[in-house]
C-alpha cells in the first residue's frame, strides 16, 4: 500500500504549493478542494512533472458527511495516508455584526470543525502508517487582537491551540503534529491589495506561497511544533505576543480604516 500526502484546499494558493513541494520531494499526493476547480488537471500536472502518484477527491468539507465520504473512497482506494495537511480555510476584513449567518456558519463550518474532524478521522489511519504527520494551518494574527477580523482570528486560535495540544498528545503514538502562522502570503488580488494598503507588519511579513509551503513542509518533517516562516515573521511572531491586547486592537482598527477610505 501505497502512502500519500492529503491536502485540503490543494486548488490554489499555499495548498497547491505545498502539493508541488511535497511532489519535488518524492512524496506521493492526494489533493482536495471543492468542485470545478481544476483539480484532476492540476493533479496530473504534478505527478507528470515529478514522477509521482496523485490522485484528487472533490468535495465540501463544511458538510461533516463528506468528510466521511473522503475517508471511505481513500480506504476503497486502498490509499495510505502518513502527511495530513488541513490548508483548507478562509478569512476577510469585516465588522462582525454585518456577517450574515450563512458567512459565520461557513467560516466556522470550515477553518473549525473541518480541521477538527479531519483529524478526528484521519489519526487512526495516521497511526496504522507511522511515523506519520500532520500540519494544521493557522494564522500569525491568531496572536493578536484583530477587530474587524474578529471571527478569523478566533477561529485560528482554535486551530493552533488545538495543535499544540495534540502535538504532545500524540508525541508518544508516532503522529507529530504542527501548526503554521504564515504572514501576510500574497495568494489572489484581494489580498494582494490588502498587503499593499498594510501597515508596516503586514508588508515585514510577506512571503510568496512556494516558500511559506517550502519552509512548512521541511519544518513539520522536522517534527517543529509551532512554524513560523522566516526570521523576520519570527520576530514578528515574538512582538505581537508582547504588545498589550489594547495597542494591538487600535492598530487593527486603523487599519481598517485604512483599507475602506
């Protein structure tokens, strides 16, 4: 049986690095993300260019019973899993009274409990093929007080706190687990611009998507808890932990501001 490195949110951005990353490496790949992505395309392109395996599932991981339908078609497959990547996620800069019920349903659905039952459902199989990893993506802000990103924020704190944790409670069972706080990470035009209107720990963070997935990837199978992508997000990481809730909170607000001139 045949092991594989499972990303959700392969289409684009960090996820499709890292998937080019983990194929450079000799790692076999199985990418996930919603329908209509090009996601058979891109995953044939990977293992052509790389003389690996691939292989794509298309689905909703917001809807709990598709992540039971991933899990059944990769067992069917008789696919391995040792590297289970949770990428998938999505933030934004909005008052969180003017979120509609269906965008906070979404965002927690996604960054929240898609993460947490993915791997719920994939430890097990985790263990059978140790050792084994995986790497949560979270957020550098998931440090700091962010109003206007107020739900963001909170959902990626839950994500590295709940990583940290499993990291030594899986330390001993072959699973060493990790979490990313990736910078400000110039993956499509609305962030883009949101970078170029930043403040200046916006800009200091600033890393392309290949490298964020390069540094990662080596990090998380160096067994590194907590993953911070070069010295400067470091530092950064060092300081916004220092800076009281109350500066940190006027700065977002600022910025805010800023951004919606």
């Amino acid at each position: 049986m045949l092991n594989y490195t499972l990303i959700t949110g392969a289409s684009s951005g960090i996820g499709l690095e890292m998937a080019k990353v983990c194929a450079i490496k000799g790692m076999n790949v199985l990418m996930v993300s919603l329908p209509n992505e090009n996601l058979e395309e891109k995953a044939q392109s990977i293992a052509a260019n790389n003389n690996v395996n691939t292989d794509f599932f298309e689905c909703d991981l917001t809807e709990i019973k598709e992540i039971d339908g991933l899990k059944d078609w990769l067992i069917k497959k008789g696919y391995g899993v040792n590297f289970l990547i949770n990428n998938a996620g999505f933030g934004g800069t909005v008052k969180f009274s003017e979120m509609s019920a269906e965008l906070v349903d979404k965002m927690i659905n996604l960054n929240i409990k898609a993460t947490t039952h993915m791997m719920n459902r994939f430890i097990p199989i985790l263990k059978e093929n140790q050792p084994s990893n995986i790497l949560n993506v979270s957020s550098l802000i998931s440090n700091q007080t962010a109003p206007y990103k107020a739900l963001y924020t909170a959902t990626k704190t839950y994500v590295r706190n709940l990583s940290v944790s499993l990291a030594y409670e899986l330390k001993e069972e072959g699973v060493s687990v990790s979490v990313l706080l990736p910078g400000a990470t110039p993956t499509n035009k609305v962030v883009t611009h949101q970078i170029e209107k930043g403040n200046f720990a916006a800009k200091v963070s600033v890393m392309s998507a290949y490298n964020v997935a390069k540094i990662s990837i080596e990090k998380a199978l160096n067994g590194v808890i907590i993953i911070t992508t070069g010295a400067k997000n470091g530092f950064l990481r060092r300081l916004l932990a220092s800076i009281p809730n109350k500066l940190t909170a006027k700065i977002a607000i600022n910025q805010y501001k800023k951004q919606n001139k």
